[in-house]
C-alpha cells in the first residue's frame, strides 16, 4: 500500500478524547435539565414538583438527528438504520431532513437546542460554517455526536465522530483502477456534492494514487450532486462533446451517480463496464446488480448502518465512558470477480 499524504494520515489517526472534568459536569447539568432520562441524583420532586413527577428513568431519551437529505440509496439506508435502531431502544427521535441545505440543518439543531433534547446527532451536508451553531449546543450543555460527516471545526465542539475514511476510499477506487488499467486511463469524474466531507476527500485520495501513475489522467470533473438522475444528465452532456469521445473511464464519487451514467453511456450507443470502465464508491444493492450484468467494474464500500454505533456511542456517553474522537468504520473493496457471490449477502 502506498504512503498516505498528510490528510491521510490524518484522517486514519484515531486520537483518544478524554472528557475534561467541566465537560462532563455540563453533560450531567444537561443530563438533568433535558428529559432527564438519565439517571441523576435529583429525587423526583426535588426541583419544587409536586411528586408525582415520573423517576428520571422512566423518561424517554431524546435525541434530535439532522439528516442532510434523500439524495441516494446510501442515504436511504443510513436514515432507516437510525429510525428502526432508535426504534429498537425506544428512544424518541426526533428527526428532520434537511434537503440538501445547510441552513436547514442550522435551523433544525437550533430548534433541538430550544428543546433541551438530551443529545444532537447529525450529518453535516458541507464542512465547513458549523462553529456558531456548535457553540450554541455546547453553551446549552448538550453533547453533539457526529455521524457520516465530519464539519470542519475544533474537535471540542462535538464529543466524537463515526464515519468512513472518505480519502481512503477515494485511493482504493484508484489503486483498483491503476492495477486494472494497467496505470493508462482517460478519466471522467463526476464529484459528489460540493463542499461536502465526501466530495472533498474521495477527489483527494483519488488523486493521491493518480500522483504515482503519470499514465492516468482526469480529463473531465463536474458534480452529480450524489444524484442519479444528476449523474446521467452530466454524462450524456459529456458524450456529446470531443472530451466525451477520448474518456475510457468514469469515477464517481457514489453508485447513484454511477447508476445514471451508466445509462447514459448505453443510450449513447457505447457498453458500460467496457468502452467505458465504471468505479463509484458505497457498495449498494443495486451497484451489486450492475457489475453482475457487466455495467460497473468496481464499487468500494462505505457503510451506511450508523444508527447502532451512533446509539452506542451516546449510551457510553450517558455512562461516563471516554469515547474515541474517531471511529472509523472500515471499508472494502468489491469489483466484478466477486459481484455475484457476495450479492445475496447485501444488506442495503
Ligand atoms: O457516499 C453518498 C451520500 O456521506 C458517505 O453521501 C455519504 C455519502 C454517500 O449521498 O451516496
């Protein structure tokens, strides 16, 4: 495996974050004050009630998730792992779809703040213009986990975060791709939402491997917005350009955008999986599908399945345990030789 770049590094470094004593005193401030379903040692009654409030315990925690959209299977499936998990421990959840918009996002976690839920998860749609909503969770004493995405700020502004290594992904797509090439590719590539974790890094680790192979060459980059129906519109606009003609090979930055293209490349006359090479990153069911019928070459997983570590992290966050700063969920690699075994084992 070569030598990762500085983010790389960076990014598959698990640092420890242990809670400073202030920290964990606002945790069980927060703890008492939100549903107080963790346990505290207020008596019910205590805080001038008349008694008959319920034992902390018998309270539902809540816990308020900011999802960034519906934009692709993957996102599908790491809305319905946190529903039916949340579900499971009876929890309340209290979930609300931002549809591609950060400011939705803002408002939505502004709401949960005013409504004292015990803790914050989230996805953050881009990186980057999270810090004041952050700080506003922090100075009302609720733990923020975050999930999927990592925002671009201070690591004290949120307790910890699960997620996929996206550079990674993005350089086992291109070390797949150089082998299978034999490091010679005119490549087209189509960007996940801009300004989004995923986005950023799946190009950076692409192109890390794209460094050591001279022969290998991104032609042409536009987004698909993690779209289906986006990747196909930028694909078939492609073909019917010169640019279009020398491309004998498409990364996308997920198998929705992949999916689209691949019918454009068929309604363009040419034969997905061979004229034209398919790489895309998620591993979802039907990206399984599609290399088994030839059309893609390659997906590399990343899983959507949060919403057990997410609940397990807050679980450990209500026990007083340190948490990693990072957990990275690990990821693997799928191409056409094992498509069809590994189909039926698929669960999203
Ligand atoms: O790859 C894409 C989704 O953030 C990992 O977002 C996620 C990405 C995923 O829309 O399909």
């Amino acid at each position: 495996m070569p030598a990762l770049g500085p983010e790389g590094r960076e990014s598959m470094k698990i640092t420890m974050h242990r809670w400073s004593i202030g920290a964990a005193l606002a945790l069980l401030i927060a703890a008492g004050c939100g549903s107080g379903s963790t346990s505290t040692t207020t008596e019910p009654g205590a805080a001038g009630t008349t008694g008959t409030t319920p034992a902390p315990s018998d309270k539902k925690l809540v816990v308020g998730f900011s999802q960034i959209g519906a934009e692709s299977a993957w996102r599908t499936a790491n809305t319905e792992s946190i529903k039916s998990e949340a579900a499971a421990r009876g929890i309340d959840l209290k979930f609300s779809d931002a549809q591609q918009k950060q400011d939705n996002q803002i408002k939505s976690i502004k709401t949960f703040i005013a409504q004292k839920v015990d803790y914050i998860a989230f996805s953050p749609v881009v990186e980057t213009g999270w810090g004041p909503v952050l700080q506003e969770a922090k100075a009302a004493g609720i733990p923020v986990i975050v999930s999927d995405r990592r925002p671009d700020v201070p690591e004290d502004l949120y307790v910890t975060f699960i997620g996929a290594d996206f550079i990674k992904e993005g350089e086992m797509a291109a070390e797949w791709l150089a082998k299978k090439t034999g490091g010679k590719a005119v490549i087209a590539e189509l960007t996940g939402t801009p300004g989004s974790a995923p986005a950023n890094d799946r190009k950076k680790g692409f192109e890390n491997i794209l460094a050591k192979n001279p022969g290998m060459k991104i032609a042409f980059s536009q987004t698909g917005e993690f779209t289906r129906a986006k990747g196909k519109e930028v694909m078939e606009a492609l073909l019917k350009t010169p640019k279009g003609a020398e491309i004998n090979v498409l990364f996308a930055h997920n198998d929705d955008m992949a999916l689209g293209a691949i019918q454009a490349i068929e309604e363009a006359g040419k034969k997905p999986g061979k004229d034209i090479l398919v790489v895309s990153i998620d591993g979802v069911k039907d990206a399984f599908v599609a290399m088994t019928e030839g059309k893609l070459n390659c997906t590399v997983e990343c899983n959507p399945l949060l919403g057990p570590p997410l609940f397990d992290a807050i679980e450990k966050i209500r026990k007083g345990e340190t948490l990693p700063k990072r957990t990275i969920i690990p990821d693997g690699v799928f191409d056409e030789a094992v498509a069809a075994k590994e189909l039926p084992n698929r669960k999203y």
